[in-house]
C-alpha cells in the first residue's frame, strides 16, 4: 500500500497589529479582520504597541496617528529602525499634515477614517501582496557586509545594481534596505528606464489604486528612495511623472 501524500499546507494567517486608542473601533476593526481570517492582537497606545511589536512579529501594522503616549508618527519611525514590515496607517483627518508625516516616517500607504472594513481589507491586501522583501539589517551590521548576489539575475544601472530574484538592491557594491512598497517602486522603474511613468500609473501599477489615488504617496515614496539611492537616481519631468535614469 502506497504511504499516503500529505496535503499541502494551507497558508499561515497574516500576523496583524492594530494600534488604535479608539475602544469602539479597535474591537470593531479586531472582530472584522478576524473574520477575514486574519490574526489580530491589538494595542490602546502607542508604546504598549511598541513593546508588542518588539516581543513577537508581524506581518503587518495598522497604526492610528494620533495616539497617547508615543503617537503613530513616532512609532513608525521606531518601527523603520529595525523593520520593513508594511505600514498602514489610519488618520482622522484628510488634510495633507497626517498624510506626508505618515508617510515621511516609512508608512507604506494611510487610509482616512471613518473607512469602511472592506476599505481596509482591500488596502492591507494590497500590501501583503508586495511584502517578499529582504530583511532588513540586524541591528549593529553595517550595509555591504553581504556579498554582492550572483550574476544572471543583475540589472546594473550605473552603481544602482538590483537582483529581480533576490529581491536585493545595492548602491556602489553596498546593500540597500527597502520597504516593500519602495522596493516594487523601484522595480516599476527598472522595468521601464528612461521612461517616463506618470503618477496615475505608479499609484495602479504599485498601490493598486484607480483613478482617484492619492498622488501624494508616490511624491513621497520617490523622496524616500531619493535619500536612499541617491538624489540624481530618479527624475523628475514637471507635469508628467518621474523616470529611472540609465
């Protein structure tokens, strides 16, 4: 008798933290995710959120801006020290001080409330699905300590070298932490250098908005990669969009 095939693993829940000083909307957003299968543990404040988020870990983070405590601003900069696990973050107000603080501070994407749960769901799918991205450095190793990925899978502009199947960015032979969503930026351009990409096309190509995304997010993601890449990296054309420069 021939010994019997295991069935293949389902796939392992995305670890979830939700950090939202709100009593109603915590629970209500907990009891939510949770029924779209995802496993939630949940903080009222922001170093509680912290402590949390050092002691385990996470696929993802759902951090309200204004929060007692260390606000959400100051936790995700914490977050970026040592991760590049995606950020959502969740603001009360739609006016543009929340949205490039957030985003300034590594947040990945930012929804404004009231959001409905499917609203979320969408966005934190979206992310998820852009987060196989390379660790970042541990703490006290210098970038470049790690050997430059083999040939074949290169694409070499100038000193930017990106490995497509390592997932792995360096600049002048050193390693580059990216954030998933600075990463899938970053391949959006090097899949069409020199090329001229224009906002609404960045937001569906990477964000996976429509038409009315906020064009704010790639402002500021390509703000973040220019500091990590190098200023003169990416170009901007005034009225179109950005390009990759060969």
């Amino acid at each position: 008798m021939s010994p019997a095939i295991p069935a293949p693993a389902a796939p392992r829940p995305a670890r979830v933290l939700l950090v939202e000083d709100d009593d109603l909307m915590r629970r209500s957003f907990t009891v939510a995710l949770d029924r779209y299968g995802y496993r939630m543990q949940a903080a009222a404040d922001g170093l509680t959120g912290l402590e949390l988020f050092r002691d385990d870990t996470f696929d993802l983070l759902i951090l309200d801006v204004m929060l007692p405590g260390l606000d959400g601003i100051g936790l995700c900069r914490k977050v970026r020290e040592t991760s590049l696990v995606p950020v959502l973050m969740m603001s009360a107000r739609g006016d543009g001080l929340d949205v490039v603080a957030g985003l300034e501070a590594g947040a990945d994407d930012y929804v404004v409330k009231p959001v409905d749960s499917y609203v979320l769901v969408a966005r934190i799918r979206s992310l998820l699905r852009r987060a196989t991205y390379p660790p970042a450095p541990a703490p006290g190793q210098a970038a470049g300590d790690e050997p430059l990925p083999s040939e074949g899978e290169l694409l070499v502009l100038g000193d930017l070298t990106i490995d497509t199947g390592g997932l792995e960015v360096f600049v002048a032979g050193s390693q580059v932490a990216l954030t998933p969503t600075e990463l899938k930026l970053l391949l959006e351009f090097a899949a069409h250098p020199g090329i001229v990409l224009e906002r609404h096309t960045l937001l569906r190509n990477v964000w996976e908005y429509g038409w009315d995304g906020d064009s704010r997010v790639v402002d500021l993601c390509v703000q973040r990669l220019r500091r990590k890449l190098g200023r003169d990296r990416i170009e901007t054309v005034r009225g179109f969009g950005y390009k990759l420069r060969r």
